[in-house]
C-alpha cells in the first residue's frame, strides 16, 4: 500500500474521529473546536500516524 494512500486512511480515521468528539463536546456545552480546524488537524494526525508507525 503507497504512504499516500496510509495517509489519506490514518486521516479519514481522524477525521470522523474528531468531528464525533467535537459534536459530543459542543452537545454538551461547551465551545469545541472551530469546524474549519478539524480536517487539518486531521490530516495532521495522518501524517505524524503513518510515518511514526509505518505499517
């Protein structure tokens, strides 16, 4: 499997990941983080997933 495609999984991963706790989060009360910032730190946590683990 190429690393983009190790990448583009790690960060769909997070993506849902991070939207389902920014939801619970906001649900709850309190403020979350901004709805732009999410795909970024998701594709962040890709990245830093996929080279620090390699599989």
């Amino acid at each position: 499997m190429s690393d983009v495609k190790k990448v583009a999984g790690y960060a769909l991963f997070f993506l849902v990941l991070f939207s389902a706790i920014n939801a619970l989060v906001r649900h709850l009360g309190g403020d979350g983080l901004p709805w732009i910032a999410i795909p970024f730190a998701a594709v962040a946590m890709g990245v830093i997933v996929a080279v620090n683990f390699s599989i």
